[in-house]
C-alpha cells in the first residue's frame, strides 16, 4: 500500500473543490489550479522516479463490484502517461489563463474545475491497475470534460455536447460489456504484463469480447467509423481541444487498447486468436482517411482534430501490430504526438486570440505578424509529417521497423502514405503564412498604436476576439501583416510562452529522445510485456 | 431477541396517535410520527444487524405453527428493505415537516404506510402479504389525496382503482395457489407447488405475478404511476417513489425465488422478461417525451425497475444481488430527485424541462445534487446505481442470457438520453437567470437532499457486502430448504 | 357442470367488473365495476371451501365440514375491500365537490382548463 498513486490523482481533484469554492476571485482560483499542477507534476515525476527504480507503488481502496478492487499501480506504462499529462497539465494551464482572459470567457470558474477534474481522472485511467478501475475513471472523464465541451453554451456547442456525450458514453457501454465478458472468460480484470492468460480457452467469447474493448476504447481513440465527434468538439476552448482532445481525453482511449493488447490479452493471445490484422486494418483506414478527410478542412481547429484522428491511428497501429518494436513506437508517439498537437492548437488559439484567425484560408502572411508562433507551428508540423529532429521521426520510425518486423510490408506502406497525406496538409499552411501576402502591395494604413485601420470586412463575433495591442485583418482587402515591432510582443506572454515551451518540448523528443524519462519508461514497459 | 412482529405492531399501533392527539392539540402530528418512526428505526437495524450477522430471525404470530400460523421472518434478503424503509421515512419525515401536508390525519397515514410496507417485506404468508399490500396502498391514495390541488383526487382514485385491481388479481392467484396445495406459507407452497397440478400452479403463478407487476408498474401496467407522482405532494411523491414500487418488486422477487422455483419457469420467465424490456424501452421513450420533470422521473421508474426485474428472472446469485443493490440504491436516488422536484418547485417555483432551463446558476448546490443523482440514475460509475446494473448484466452473462445483458447495458445509454436532456438544461440552457427564489425552503429539506445524495456515493461500493449477506440464504434456496433456513 | 357453476359465475363476475371498471366514464360506476370485480375473487374463494355435503365448520356437530380458513381469508379480504370503497367514495366527493361533475372526461377536460 503506497499513497503515492493516490496523491497523483487527488491532487488534481482536490483542486476541483477549491477551485469551485474561489469560483469569483480569479486570482485565487488560478493559484489554486497552478498549485495543484505543480504538485502533481512533483507526486508524478517522483513516481516515475520510483517506477524506474523497479518500485511498483500500489494503493488499493477496496473490493468495489464482484471480486474486483478499485485499486491503483503504477507500472512504467501507466507512469509515462500519467508523467506526460502532468507536465502538460502544468503548460496548459498558463495557456489557459492566458486564454480565457485574453478572450473574456464566461463561467471560467467551471472551466478550470472541470479542466483539473479530467486531469484527476485521466490519472486514474493511467494508473488503474485494472480494466474495472480504469473503466470507471474512463466514464468519469467523460463526464468531466463534458462542462468543457459545451463551455460557450451556444447551439453549435450543446448540438455537440450531445453527440459527444452519446459517442463516449455509448463507447462506455461496449467497455462495460467487454470488461464483463472478460471477467467471465477470465475471471480477472486485473491488468498483468503480457496478458492474464487463460482468454483463448473460448476463442468466439474472447473474440467477441476483444470488439467490444477495441469499440468502447476505439470510441476516445477516435477510430474510424467512431471519430465523428472529435471535430465537433473542436467547439470547445483552444486549451482544451489542446490538452484534451489531442492528448488526455483521446489517448486515454489509445491507452486503452494498448492495456487490452498488452496487459489484458497479451501480444501473443491477440496474434493467436487472430485479432491483430483486423484491429491494423481499422487503424491503418483511419489513418488514410482522417488523413485525407483533413486536407478539405476549413477551420484550422478541424483540420488539426483531422490529424489527431490519423495520428490516433499510427498508436492503434503500433498497438494492433502486437510486435515489440511497434509496440514500443506506439508508446513513444504517445508523447511525440502530444507536444506536437498540443503546440499546434496552442498556435491555432494564439491566432485566434491575437488576429481572430480560424480558417485556413486567412493564415496568409501571419509568419510576418506572428513570427515566434509560426514557426513554431512549422516545425511541429514538419514533426508530425516525419521529418528528423523532431518528435515525431523518432517514434515513427520505430513504428516503421516495427511493421517491417511483422512482415506488414502493407502497413508499413500506409504509414509512408499518411506522413506524405500530413505534409499536404501542412505545406499550405505554412506557405500561405510565410511566402504570401506582400506587405507593401495594398497594405492596409496602420495608425499610430499599431493597429491596423480595419475597413469593415471583419464579422462581429470575431472582432471581440481581438484584444488590445493587437491587429485583425482585413479580410476582404489586404492579406499583409504588419510585422511586431519586438519578436516577444506578437502575442500575450502568456500565449506565447507555452508555445515556445511545446515546442521545444517536442524538439527535444526528437533531438534526445533517450535521455528522457519517457524514453525509459517505454523502454521498461516494452520490456515487462515482452519478456 | 426482539420480535420482528415489533417492526409491523409499532408504526400500525402508532398510526392512531397523530390523528387522535392534533385533534387535542394542533401539530402534534410530526413529534408523534417523529418518535414513532425512531422507535422503529432502532428496532429495524437492531433486526436486520442480527439478521446479517447470523441466523434469520422468525416468529410465528401468536405462536400458531406455519403452515397454518402466519410467519414473520427477517432474512438477508428482507433485512437491507425493512431497514431502507424505516430510514428512507425518517429523511423524508425531515423534508415534509415545513414541505409536505402537515395535518395529523397525513402522519396518521404516514405510519400505516410504513407499517403496511415493513409488512410486505417480513412476512411469510402470501395472504398476509395481500393485507400489508392493501394497507400500504390504502394509505398510499390517500396521502397522494392530500396535496391541495383537485387533479391530486383524481389521480388517487385512479391510483386506487388500478393498484385495487393488481391487488386483487394478487389475491385471485393466492386462492389458485391455495386450492392447489392447501397452504399459504411460503415454504410450504414451495414444497407442495411443483407437486401440484399445471393449470393451477401456473394460474396461481401467473396472476401473482400480473396482480404485483402492476404494483411495481411495469408498461404497460403502469398507468397509475406518473399522474400519482405528479399530484401528489413532494414529499410524498419521494417517499413511495422510494418504496411503494420497491417494495412490491420485493415480493415478486421474494415469490420467484422462494416459492415458484420449479413452476413453469420458461414461460413465466419469458413473459416477465417481455414486461421489463418493454418497461425499459418505452419508459425510457415516455420519459424523454415528459415535460413535467416529476412525470419524467416518474417514466424513469418504469425503465429502472424493468433493469431490476431482469435480474430477478436471470437469478444467478449475482443478478440477485444487483437487484438487490439496485433497488435500494434506485429508492434513494428517486426519492433524491422527487425531493430536489419539491425544493425547486418551492424555491424556484419550476416543474417542466423547459422551466428548468439555467437553474444551475440560480440553485448552485441544489443543481449539483440533482446531477449527481442523474448520473447515478443514468448509471454512471462510482455510483450505486452503476454497481446494480453491473451485477445485473454481468450475472446475464454469467447465464448466457445474452438479450437481458444487453437491455440492461444499453438502459444507461436510454437514461442519457431523457435525463441528459434535463441537465444540459439546468447546466447550460438559456434560461432566466436573474429571477430570485421564490419561496423559502427549511434546512431539513437540504437535509434530506443532501442525505440522498451522499448515499447514491456512498452505497457504490456495497455490491460486494450485500452479496455476502445473500450468499447463505440464496444457498439454503438452491438446495430447495424452506426459506430462510440457512444450510 | 353444475358444481363448476360457482367458479363459472366467479370468472363472469370478474370480467364484467373489469369491464365496467376500464370503459364507463363515469367514476362511480367504475367503483361499482371494482366491487363487483372483488365479489368475483371472494365467490371463487369460497367456493373454493365448499364441500359436498359438508356443514359450517362447527366442532361440535359431526362433519364433514366446509374449509373454514378460505372463508376467514375472504372475511378479512372484505374488510380490505370495504375500506377501499370507503377511500374511494371520499374521493369521490372531493372530485364532485371540486368540479361538480363525476364524468372522467368532464373532469379531465376541468383539470385542463385549469392548467391552462
């Protein structure tokens, strides 16, 4: 019995309840969600320390339905999910407060509540130490991010609130039957390395029971046919399409399947019941399609949710593969995936806050006006297109050998096709920011503030966007942005700042991978399942 | 050892005090019922901690042997029910002092009520059982009677005439089962009816069920249920919302597993398997068509307790337990919401959906409870109410009976859908957020919210506990012991 | 067939207080048809304790005797019953008293005017 699992995921919760009571003093309120992310980033790291020494810290609460606890373990693959939320949790959070300010949001109260409540439960899905314990951290997710979702409380956000409350709960649901058929099968829910044997004793049972987790998981982990209320979740706050819906709430269905491939069926049981090349397929679908449907995406916001969903694939991929290699990319996309999307949805509502920007189309010469943001998204985008130096190369290319390995010389082919699908997607982009928009055809006159006289071509509910000191375009007339007059006032600092620190972040991944603890925890977990 | 006929005795006996004594002295109705009903509590816990402890604890009325006296037993299946009424009518006692009916007559029926219901649930006769029944139901109309608008009357008489006519096929069946064997204790009737001729024994089991499916208002035998709910008074309306129905899916839990095992059970079994995923499907379909939020929650009942009529026909140990815990734990979540129904219809003066619209700003803390027990209804972990489907659906499957696993499963996906539609309302609907309360409520009326709310928490976990309790007795069933003779 | 005639009139009793009891509008009426639906329960019950021949139940006289315990049952199912017509009736003139009508569909028509 060890409280340190529990202290990971109570003190995000903890928080919820101060955070609640503070609700009207803003300042308080933030100290409170700063507090708590810094001391669950400490309770996490330390963890992790722990973990990698060869501890495996468990707390159990007590038997909770049939024969099975509600319990926590720390192993190394629960320590690197929940290492990696909590260091994000930490950035996210000066982005928010940067956000929401910057943008005057209502109830923001209730968004950093619910924001630190799906923080608490994606830690418990991290550190369940059983299907049941992470089931019920699954549905409480759900149901907290759910505030989150329908924050600005229009049509548009209620319309998607509902699809998605009835997509996840609807995945719970094919958990809940999975989960049971399992422990009928098997008698146990609880997650062991390499799998709790014994499933394969009735292949139809096992079978059926395996497409009922891949459905309920599938479902988070955004799987083609089940990926349609990711985009329209995009309603919601940038920091939480950021944090959330590109990595706590999304991967914690990633996370999933990999627990049922490796620690419920094992690698071995998913290759003899003939399950891997099914679950591939669906992942490598995925992956094509999103890849493709994201290239006709007008709002940046979509496009990107677009490419979660495909990059959400690459994972399943990994995991579906059941092959040491790819398993072990998959676990370190993990990671890569999270920095790179986060930077780009923090740059996607730095653009929105600062300029107004949300469509692709209206990204023309923002390199000028938003030089340190801009290339930040650059060079992440080229990150999660494949190219070296950066996070995404590392884990891709594990993936590749991975498939290689397997003999899946068509997966392997898929992967290629999705990082050139990614590149399509993000070249536009990038070039409309960088190399169009002639700043001294037609710009527009500027007065003395800076700011740019608009000529009436700016809808309404965008120009409230725009906060003092900063310029809106005029979209009709000129595409031409006046450059900053100093590199760090492009942006509020506290925008900008996490930004430039994701991005690193994931510079790093792809620099040094090895030298980061979640290099090693991905090491360890790869070595526990495989043996 | 106390006598469990104490737990009947005291709230009948005690019945005649309020009515008598306001005469003499106004509003001495509440302190009677008051000391009453803790007299019955401490007896009720003080039984049922024995009961689970150790042996059932039984008497024979007026010490005539079964099977011609009537027997009175407390066992681990009716003890969490004898103790779920006497503390479910304490909590709603502390909400009706300032909100519900406050006259001596109301108290009168108050404990007739509770008296009936305690009844039902410690008897062994199955005659006795359609006197409790009628007891309880007799009261019942009339407190539904006593809220002061005129459709209150009309919705009694209609409660009257069709819980009358369940009653009463109740008591049709009880005379097939008696020509049949001669007897009507229980234990005895579960020796003597697989010997018994078909048609009677199957008549017999046949209308029982029928006569106690309409009492528990399975569709479409439901009629009564959502306009006594809507008329009658909040506190009311919570308190047999928490027990009438319950208590009756008691006794027919009680009957198929105690008395009727061996009779025609795939017929009946089918048929009442039929009833529930009926009730689940079109009470979840009327409830998400009700404006009325007391009507909705009322609809709701008929999903729920076709989840828990399931579980009694897959009667492995493990869907009996999750019908157990389910019903308990349905009992405190639907009392919660009918009283929160009350508190905001006080406060706030709201009674439709649509009224309810941004009542989360207006009502902070009372908004939250009522979330958390929707989500409890809807099914949603670490709520009681996801620990009794859970055993329900996986005692299915632990039965192969693939279909009920399935309609208890997809029940939660049914209650998101009519209960969401209430909370996206309060949460972030459009509504008058400016408008001030209306109305005062009394701290016993957040008490006993609050009661609930913490329960529908705290009872998540006792799944485990109250399969325990049930283990030896549903054992000493198996081996075909009379009831309540632990192997 | 002629001892069947009891239970024969006992299911007759009870079909056609159903019936009065679901399609007449008026109220009074259906309670008449719950009455009589009651009657039905309580003839089969007794008849159900006759015997051929047999007398009351008194020890002191030479039997054979009529089972005496339906006929208790039945006793104490009357009670019930009365007590049940007894609410019923108070009802009754609440309704009238409020709405001067015991028409089901005049009084639901009433209670809709009123929510309106």
């Amino acid at each position: 019995m060890s409280l340190l699992p529990v202290a990971v995921v109570v003190a995000p919760a903890a928080a919820v309840l101060a955070i609640l009571y503070f609700r009207d003093r803003p300042n308080v309120r933030e100290a409170w969600t700063f507090a708590a992310a810094l001391a669950t980033l400490g309770a996490t790291g330390w963890l992790a320390r722990v973990v990698l020494a060869g501890a495996r810290p468990e707390a159990v609460a007590g038997t909770y339905v049939a024969d099975v606890e509600l319990s926590l373990r720390a192993d190394p693959m629960g320590a690197m999910f929940a290492l990696l939320a909590a260091t994000l949790w930490l950035v996210t959070s000066v982005y928010s407060v940067g956000y929401m300010r910057g943008h005057d949001e209502v109830s923001q109260g209730r968004y950093f509540a619910a924001f630190a409540a799906s923080i608490a439960a994606t830690m418990g899905v991290a550190l369940a130490a059983n299907l049941l314990t992470l089931f019920v951290c699954y549905e409480l997710l759900t149901v907290a991010t759910y505030p989150l979702v329908v924050h600005s409380e229009s049509d548009e956000a209620r319309a998607a609130g509902r699809t998605y409350l009835l997509y996840t709960l609807g995945g719970g649901v094919a958990l809940l039957a999975g989960l049971s058929l399992v422990y009928v099968a098997a008698g146990t829910l609880s997650f062991v390395p390499g799998g709790v044997g014994g499933l394969a004793a009735d292949p139809l049972l096992a079978r059926a029971a395996f497409g009922l987790l891949v459905a309920g998981f599938g479902v988070k982990t955004a799987l083609v046919p089940l990926h349609t209320w990711l985009p329209a979740a995009m309603v919601a706050p940038t920091p939480v399409s950021g944090l959330l819906h590109a990595v706590a709430v999304v991967k914690s269905g990633a996370f999933g399947l990999g627990r049922v491939v490796t620690h419920v069926y094992g690698p071995e049981t998913v290759a003899d019941l003939g399950l891997s090349l099914p679950l591939s397929t669906l992942a490598a679908v995925t992956m094509l399609y999103a890849g493709v449907v994201a290239l006709r995406q007008t709002r940046i916001k979509r496009a990107l949710a677009y490419s979660t969903v495909s990059q959400l694939a690459y994972i399943a991929l990994g995991f579906g593969l059941a092959e040491r290699t790819a398993v072990f990319g998959a676990l370190l996309h993990v990671p890569a995936h999270a920095f790179m999307k986060i930077s780009l949805f923090f740059v996607a509502g730095l653009l929105y806050v600062e300029s107004g920007v949300t469509d692709v189309d209206d990204m023309d010469g923002l390199g000028r006006r938003h030089p340190v943001a801009m290339a930040a998204f650059a060079v992440t985008a080229a990150g999660l297109a494949g190219f070296p130096l950066v996070a995404g190369f590392v884990s891709k290319w594990y993936l590749l050998v991975g498939s290689l390995r397997a003999d899946a010389i068509g997966f392997a082919a898929a992967l290629l096709a999705a990082g050139v699908l990614k590149l399509l997607l993000f070249w536009p982009m990038i070039r409309a920011a960088f190399f169009r928009g002639d700043p001294l055809a037609s710009g527009p006159a500027r007065d003395e503030a800076g700011r740019t006289a608009a000529d009436g071509g700016a809808p309404d509910g965008e120009s409230s966007a725009s906060t003092a000191g900063s310029s809106l375009s005029d979209r009709a007339g000129a595409r031409a942005w006046e450059a900053p007059s100093r590199v760090w006032r492009e942006s509020a600092p506290a925008l900008l700042v996490p930004v430039v620190a994701v991005a690193l972040g994931a510079i790093v991944l792809g620099l040094v991978p090895d030298r980061l603890p979640l290099f090693d925890l991905a090491t360890e977990a790869v070595a526990e399942v495989f043996g | 050892m106390i006598d469990p006929a104490l737990l009947v005795a005291v709230p009948l006996a005690g019945s005649a005090l309020p009515a008598v004594a306001s005469r003499l002295r106004p509003r001495t109705g509440w302190p009677l019922a008051l000391g009453v009903l803790l007299v019955q509590s401490v007896l009720a816990v003080w039984v049922a901690a024995a009961a689970l402890a150790g042996d059932p604890v039984r008497t024979q009325v007026a010490g005539i042997p079964a099977p011609f006296g009537i027997g009175l037993l407390v066992d681990a299946l009716s003890a969490p029910f004898v103790v779920l009424i006497a503390l479910a009518a304490l909590a709603v006692l502390a909400y009706t002092r300032r909100g519900g009916p406050r006259s001596g007559a109301f108290y009168s029926l108050y404990l007739l009520l509770i008296g009936g219901l305690t009844g039902v649930c410690v008897t062994t006769d199955v005659f006795n059982l359609y006197v409790f029944l009628e007891i309880s139901g007799l009261a019942s109309y009339g407190m539904v009677a006593q809220a002061d608008r005129g459709a209150a009357a009309l919705a009694a008489l209609k409660y009257l005439l069709v819980g009358t006519v369940g009653a009463s096929l109740y008591l049709f069946g009880v005379g097939y089962a008696y020509v049949a064997t001669g007897t009507l204790d229980m234990a005895a009737l579960r020796a003597a009816l697989p010997a018994a001729s078909d048609p009677l024994a199957l008549a017999a089991l046949g209308l029982m069920v029928l006569g106690l499916s309409v009492k528990v208002a399975l569709f479409p035998l439901h009629t009564w249920k959502p306009d006594a709910y809507e008329a009658a008074p909040p506190g009311v309306a919570a308190l047999l919302a928490a027990l009438a129905s319950t208590v009756a899916a008691y006794a027919l839990g009680r009957l198929l597993l105690a008395v009727f095992p061996g009779v025609a059970e795939a017929v009946v079994d089918a048929a009442l398997l039929g009833l529930a995923a009926a009730s689940i499907v079109a009470g979840s379909l009327l409830a998400y068509r009700s404006e009325s939020v007391a009507r909705l929650l009322a609809y709701s009942s008929l999903a729920q307790f076709g989840i828990v009529v399931v579980g009694f026909v897959v009667a492995t140990p493990t869907a009996i337990a999750g019908s157990v815990v389910h019903l308990i734990g349905h009992a405190v979540m639907k009392a919660g919401s009918f009283l929160v129904v009350g508190l905001l219809a006080r406060t706030h003066d709201v009674r439709t959906v649509a009224e309810y619209a941004g009542l989360a700003r207006r009502s902070p803390y009372v908004s939250a409870g009522f979330a958390v027990l929707a989500l409890g209804l809807i099914g949603i972990p670490p709520t009681v109410g996801f620990a009794g489907k859970f055993y329900i659906a996986l005692g299915a499957i632990e039965a192969g009976s693939w279909t009920a696993a399935a309609l208890v499963l997809a029940s939660t996906l049914f209650g998101l859908v009519y209960l969401g539609r209430v909370l996206e309302r309060m949460y972030v609907g459009e509504g008058d957020t400016h408008a001030g309360p209306t109305g005062a409520a009394s701290p016993g009326m957040y008490a006993a919210v609050a009661v609930a709310v913490l329960a529908t928490l705290a009872l998540g976990g006792v799944g485990p506990l109250v399969e325990g309790w049930l283990a030896p007795v549903l054992d000493g069933l198996d081996a075909g012991l009379a009831m309540g003779v632990v192997p | 067939m002629l001892e069947r005639l009891p239970y024969l009139a006992a299911i007759a009793l009870v079909g056609i207080g159903l019936a009065v009891l679901v399609d007449d509008e008026h109220l009074v009426k259906k309670v008449l048809g719950l009455n009589v639906f009651q009657t039905g329960i309580f003839l089969f019950f007794v008849t159900a304790a006759a015997r051929e021949g047999g007398s009351a139940p008194n020890v002191a006289k030479a039997g054979p005797y009529a089972n005496p315990l339906p006929q208790v049952l039945i006793l104490t199912a009357i009670v019930v019953g009365v007590s049940v017509t007894a609410v019923a009736l108070a009802l009754l003139v609440r309704i009238h008293a409020e709405y001067g009508t015991l028409r089901e569909d005049a009084v639901r028509a009433a209670i809709e005017e009123g929510r309106e």
